[in-house]
C-alpha cells in the first residue's frame, strides 16, 4: 500500500513504528530516510570498513522490518532501533574476529611501496582523530557501545540502559570505567596530559 511519503514527515517516529507494523511500507521508507545515517555513522564508529558499516545499517532495517510485528506500540523507537544496530555491529565484530587474516609486516611494507601517496595521505590524518579511534578500540564492545550511544548519537543514560537491557547505574558505571580507559589510553599517546589521564 504505497501513499504520499510527503505527509508522513511530520509523524513521529513511534507514529510511523507503528504504521509499519501495519505493514505500511511508505512509513517504513520515511524511518529508513530518517536514520539510515545515523546508523551508518553509529555502525562506522565500531567497525573499521565502510563497507562492514554500510552492511550493517542495511541489515539493521532489514531487521527492523522483518521485527515489525514484535514492536511494541508507543515504545520509543530509537531506543528499539540502537539496541537493534547494537546487537548487528556486536554480532558483525565477532563474525570479523572469527575469519580475521593474519597480515605480516612484509606485505604490509609492500602494500605501502605500491602506494606512496596513499601512505602519505593515511600519515596526514588528525592525530586526535586516530589516538581516539584507537582509544575507543581498545574497550570492549559494550563500552564501546555504550560510549558512541551517550556522546556520539546523544542518548540518555535511561535510554542505554533499556538498549542494554540493564540498570542505569550499570550504565554510569560502565561509562566512567570506559572514559577512564580512554583518558589513560590517550594521555599515554600524548594526546591529553598525563595528569588528566591519571
């Protein structure tokens, strides 16, 4: 049943949940416009390909519709869509971990030989930028979660906590220990001084 997309732009997002759940497919096309890039970006801060994160936003609204029937009416939707997304980047992770290839340092010395400018332009980049990523790589993957989700998506600490399924103190806990860690990481790579770190 197709209709004016147009008309939908005002509805809220629960409002459009639960057309979908109608099997309203020009309401599932306006929640998809509406967050597709956000979960792309939240699925790119966790994973090191763009092509995993583009799979994986793609799979996360195949998985949105398909779960269209369990969505519980009036529940908010982006709490419903992040634990989703949450749940498919953890599980793309694992899968990444499982069939990971063992690269020696000679062919990466030869990859960087092949392509100089390309070495030069990755030498380049913002040092923050790469200390951060490295910083947030080094957590687990429910701090790393639980951190893109309050400071990079804006999430409430409630609303983790019902992505996680666990007690908002559970959640303070976890980003404190998770911000400690990235302190620490980032003042030992001189990124911040070492008496924040600490």
């Amino acid at each position: 049943m197709r209709r004016n997309n147009a008309a939908l732009d005002g509805e809220t997002d629960e409002g459009l949940m639960n057309m979908v759940a109608k099997d309203r497919l020009d309401a599932y096309e306006v929640l998809v416009k509406r967050h597709q890039n956000r979960v792309y970006r939240l699925a790119g801060r966790m994973l090191a390909s763009e092509e995993d994160a583009w799979d994986v936003s793609q799979e996360v609204f195949i998985k949105v519709f398909n779960a269209r029937h369990s969505y519980v009416e009036n529940a908010k939707f982006t709490t419903w869509l992040y634990r989703i997304a949450n749940n498919a980047v953890i599980d793309r992770i694992r899968q990444i971990k499982r069939h990971a290839k063992v690269v020696s340092m000679d062919d990466m010395l030869t990859e960087v030989k092949a392509e100089p400018n390309s070495a030069h332009r990755h030498l380049e980049l913002s040092q923050v930028t790469d200390q951060m990523s490295a910083a947030l790589s080094k957590l687990s993957e429910r701090q790393r979660s639980m951190v893109l989700l309050k400071y990079y998506e804006g999430c409430s600490i409630q609303e983790i906590a019902e992505v996680f399924d666990c007690a908002a103190g559970t959640v303070k806990a976890t980003l404190f220990q998770a911000l400690r860690g990235l302190r620490g990481h980032l003042a030992r790579g001189g990124v911040l001084s070492a008496e924040v770190g600490s």
